[in-house]
C-alpha cells in the first residue's frame, strides 16, 4: 500500500511540474508576434511634433517598416536609406537617387503602406511643404 502511495505522489509531482512547464512556455509565446528586439519603433509626423525638412530616424542599419497615413496634406514625403540628404556630406558613390527607398507625392490617400525594407546605412525621411499626419515604424 505504501508503495502504491508514493508511486501516485511521485507521478502527482512529475504532472505538476510538467504541466507548470508548459504553461509558463506558452505565455512566453503568447507575448508578441516577433522575439523581443526585433519589434518596431514608431513616430508620429505631424505639425508641431515633427518638423518640415529632412529628419533622420536611425544612424544605423535596420529596417523601414511602414508608412501609415491618416490625414492627407500637400507635402511630399521622401524615405532615404542614408543619414543625410547632404550628399557633400556622404561617399561620392552613393547618389541621392540610389538611395531613395519611397517617395509619397501630395495628397497621398489615407491608408498603410507596408515595406519591410532592409536600410543599411540609415533611415532619413525628407518632408517638402504642408505636413501630412503619419507614423513611420522601423528598427
């Protein structure tokens, strides 16, 4: 009898511990769609909290991720894979058209455009005339 007994704690615990394995691996699972340090970063454009002209996102390389759009404007958007739009500041051999990755002319609709674009020097986004309101993500 004793050993029946000890031989159904013994398996207890083993289910336990098993099922507290497994349980805790799936809330790790369930915590996002990509491992941590490859999720995107984001920014908003609009007037007062982004100004007109270039801006640079990131200095390094990474990706530019998408452009979503919720209020059109009168501006043009130009997304570099640079950390200027100086070209006396950058190689002779990277020309500006090279380099351009999208560009959004006036009055873009509303709506999201997705590129998972690998950058490798940087991002830079150049905004000419009235401002549309967007977020930009990328990493």
């Amino acid at each position: 009898m004793k050993k029946i007994l000890a031989s159904i704690v013994g398996v207890s615990v083993v289910v336990l511990f098993l099922g507290f394995v497994i349980v805790n691996d799936r809330a790790s699972l369930a915590d996002a769609s990509v491992s941590r340090s490859h999720e995107y970063q984001a920014t908003t454009t609009s007037t007062g909290r982004f100004s007109t002209g270039p801006q640079t996102l990131q200095t390094y390389p990474g990706a530019f991720g998408s452009v979503i759009i919720t209020g059109a404007a009168a501006g043009v958007m130009n997304f570099y894979d640079a950390t200027t739009t100086n070209s006396s500041l950058r190689d002779s051999s990277q020309a500006t058209s090279s380099l351009l990755i999208a560009s959004f002319p006036t009055s873009a609709a509303v709506g999201v455009y997705t590129f998972d674009q690998i950058v490798k020097r940087g991002l830079v986004v150049d905004i000419i005339g009235t401002m549309p309101t967007t977020t930009i993500t990328y990493r």
